[in-house]
DNA sequence: CACGATTCGATCGTGTACGATCAATTCGTG
DNA sequence: CACGAATTGATCGTACACGATCGAATCGTG
C-alpha cells in the first residue's frame, strides 16, 4: 500500500482516488476477516449482525426499513432473513393493515443472544489496536462520504 | 445512520464502534454503486478494476503478487482472472524457472484499456462530491485502520 | 537419489451483493 | 366500481469473498 505516497497524491488526484478505493476495499475485507472470527461462535455472518444490531434496536421491523437503514435491497435481503428464522432467531409476519409489508420480528432466542454479542465490540476494538479517536475520526469521514454517496446515488 | 449520534458514541465506545462498522460497510456498498455504473462500458467489475490497475502498474506480475497487493486469495482471483483472460485482456502462463508460479500479462486490448480507464477516478471524485481534503483524510485513516488489521489477522 | 515439508494455484461449498424481472397488493383518479 | 401507476417482497442469474482442501512442483536435508 505504500507504492504511492501522499506527496504524488497531491500532486496527482488520480493517484489518491486510486489508493483510496483500494484502501477502502481492503480495509472492508480486513475488518470482515477479523468479524468472522468473532462472530463465528455466535451463528451469525457479518452482514446477518447488522440486520441482528438493527432489530435489537426496533424489534418489529419492515423489510423495507431494515434494508434502507443498511442500504440492502430485497433480492439481498430475502435469504438473508431466511436464514435467520431457519436458525430461530426471527419470524416474518405479514403486517395486518397493508398486507405488502412483512415486518421481520426477533424471537427470545435472538433477543437473547444480544447478550452474548455485547462482547463483540469490544472485542473489535481490541483486535483492531486503534484509539477510540481513531474510529471517531474514521467514523466521521465516512459519514461524510455516505452521504454524499447516497445523494449521487439517488439520482 | 442519525438514530445513535456522537455524543452517545463518546459516553458508549461499544455505540461508537457499532456506527463504525455500518458505516464502513455501507460507504463500501455506496462507493462499489458509483463504480458499477463508470466501469460498466468498460466491461469491468470492480475487483477487476483493482487487478487492471495492479497490472497497469507493473505488467508481467505473479497471480500471489497481485493477491497480495489486493489482500485477496486465490479462490477469489482463480475465476477472476479467467474472466479477464476470456475478456482478452490478460494472458496466463507459466512461469519457466518455477513451474508452480503463474504470471499475469496485459495484452495489447488490456494496456490499450488504460487510457479509457484515466477518465474513471476524476468521475468518481466528481459524483462523491467530496473535497480531496477528506478523501486523504479517508485514506490516512484507512490506511492506519488496515495495518492495524493485517496485524491482527496475522495471528 | 529419496522423502517430508512447503509453496502455489486451482477447485468446491456457502454466503453475500445487486441488476432485472415478476406477482400480489394498494392507491389515486375517473 | 374499475383501471393504471406505484410499492413491496420474492426470484433468477452473475460475480465476488473466503475457509477448506487438493494436486503438482520445488526445496532442504540426509
């Protein structure tokens, strides 16, 4: 990662575009690699911790509102929530007043396992080996960039 | 992403890494969107790209260099590759002195494609909308957060 | 030379991601 | 009430990502 500098960066914008999607596709799957062996114990894959983090957060929810708050369509989704009702951990009802809508609802069995997951945090940050301020900083910056991404995604 | 903010995030470090962790998930997704789009008349996905510019910098390159430069393995590059050498854009072949190493080359259509290419990061810096400011800013803490990864994934 | 350890790449299976498309339902308007 | 538009979730096909494993080739040592 260090074959371009940031002094070449500046000169040359090409170049910082460049080493940021590499750096930020690698820092993804790096921080994946370290999920994955955390969550293991727990069942569940990274991307089926997120809609986990969600629900803990608001237990009956659309799929529609799981899937806008993680930026996952359906065609993601479906099996994903599949998946987790195949291992006990949510039910799909659909939603009396509008029978589009399926709302995605933890059982005990999930709400329990919050339990186990608050040692995952932590336990990132550990792994990890960054301040705090570190993460902030990052935290920012690609809220930053999410945003602006979603604006020129919307088009 | 506003239903937790900073101040909780600083009294709650385990709020604060959950932020950081669907942040950096969804500003992947997003960015990967934005490329979908530019690289598609180039006939290249995204992990594609990242070879095609690991090529264009040094040409003739062993399928472990490359995967070690992008932190990928070879069940991900294997089929990749192929992809590309089906597309006429690289070629494999096996390496004289070391019959177990197989190197990547550009061929004519895979260099020729570079020039195409350079239009590519100026469009993605455009339809982020963000300064170059933010993007080193981005890229320096990436690039902190990814060695702290590798160290840890290093065992 | 022979043999075990290592390296390299390919392959298999599982699980995301996402564009495109489809069926069912609801809503707005006539 | 009826009909077209919009919404919602499901499904299909393609393409990563990665753990595990395999087969071939090389190297180190005796």
């Amino acid at each position: 990662m260090s074959d371009v500098n940031i002094a070449d960066a500046e000169a040359n914008p090409l170049l910082l575009e460049r080493q940021v999607c590499f750096a930020l596709a690698v820092a993804n799957r790096s921080v994946l690699k370290i999920y994955r062996r955390l969550l293991e114990p727990l069942g569940l894959t990274h991307p089926q911790y997120l809609v986990m983090l969600a629900l803990w957060e608001v237990s009956p929810r659309a799929v529609k509102d799981i899937g806008h708050v993680l930026q996952l369509d359906s065609a993601t989704l479906s099996p994903l929530l599949k998946r987790l009702e195949s291992s006990g951990l949510v039910v799909r009802q659909r939603r009396g007043d509008d029978e589009r809508n399926v709302d995605i609802a933890l059982t005990d069995d999930g709400a329990a396992l919050r339990e186990r997951a608050l040692t995952i945090p932590p336990a990132v940050v550990d792994a990890l080996g960054v301040d705090l301020e570190v993460l902030q900083e990052l935290h920012g910056v690609l809220t930053r960039v999410n945003e602006a991404a979603v604006r020129a995604g919307a088009t």
